[in-house]
C-alpha cells in the first residue's frame, strides 16, 4: 500500500531562534500524509 506523502524542509540558518542563539547548521525534515497532514516522519539533523 503506497501512502501519499510529501515532504517539508528547513534549514536552520534560515530561522529567527537559530540566528538569535547562534546555531546556523543543522535542517529539519517532516514527512506529512498529502491530505490528512497527519506527520508521518521527522528527521533533524
């Protein structure tokens, strides 16, 4: 059974908190089911 997914990423550089105490590397992954937007997944590295 396949799952309709899609995928969000952020870079950390890119966000206020991380510019404010300093942490610029790193991104954040979220699968997410395309209609329920249920997360289904998170990767942060």
């Amino acid at each position: 059974m396949k799952v309709p997914y899609e995928v969000g990423r952020a870079q950390f550089k890119h966000l206020a908190r991380a510019q404010i105490v300093g942490m610029n590397v790193g991104t954040l992954k979220i699968l997410f089911h395309r209609e329920t937007k249920e997360i289904l997944g998170i990767h942060c590295f």
